[in-house]
C-alpha cells in the first residue's frame, strides 16, 4: 500500500546521506524512515567490516568511501581480529526488530511483508 510506513535500516554511515537524498528525490521521506544501524538478536554495539565498492557506482552511492553490498557485521570483535582486517571497520550500534517495534510503533504494528538483507545475519535479526 501506498499509505503505510517504511522501515530501512543502514549501519553503514557512508551510505547514509545518499539514502536520505534519494528518499528526498523521489518523495518518499515522509513515509520512508532509516534507521542509523544493524538489526541482529541483541542490542549493543558491533563491528561492521566495509569493503570498498568494486564498481564506480557502488563508490558513488557511498560518497566514494568505504561501504558496499558485502558489508559485514562482525561476530569476533576481538582488537586482534580487527585488526587483522583488509577493510575498514567502523563500531555500530545494533538493535534488535522487537525493542524498535516497541519503542517507535504508535499503535499495534502489522507487518504485511518484510524484506530482509542481513549480510548473512538474516535469521538473527527474526
């Protein structure tokens, strides 16, 4: 439906401000809210391994810095296993659907469909 609110969630902060421009463009920030980080089945914070994009466009969307679709919320946050990284790494917050579904649901929520690209993490965030 053209009426009901949509729920986006991006950990990646270089994709943030091409997100919001493009929900601006095409009229949607009314409707469409991003939420700043990670879904998984705990609340807390994790680190996001991001790549940088292979393809020019991907290195656009990101505003030509790191973060890509391989994005990867990592489970071993040890400094050791960071620091053994080929890519970037950046902390970020993670919350769980449940607490965002009570925290900013005004009424009781129905979810007619959801779509779901957790970077491998999909059934940790149901």
């Amino acid at each position: 439906s053209k009426t009901l609110p949509v729920w986006t969630f991006e950990p990646t902060p270089s994709k943030h401000q091409s997100i919001r421009r493009r929900l601006r463009e095409a009229g949607l920030k009314d409707r469409v809210t991003l939420f700043p980080f990670a879904l998984s089945n705990t609340s807390g914070q994790g680190a996001l391994e991001v790549l940088r994009a292979k393809k020019a466009a991907g290195r656009a969307f990101a505003n030509h810095s790191l973060g890509s679709a391989q994005d990867l919320l990592m489970q071993d946050v040890r400094p050791e296993a960071l620091a053994s990284k080929p890519a970037g790494v950046v902390v970020v917050p993670i919350r769980t659907l449940d607490n965002m579904v009570q925290q900013y649901a005004r009424r009781q929520v129905v979810i007619p469909w959801m779509k779901i690209d957790a970077q491998g993490f999909d059934t940790l965030v149901l």
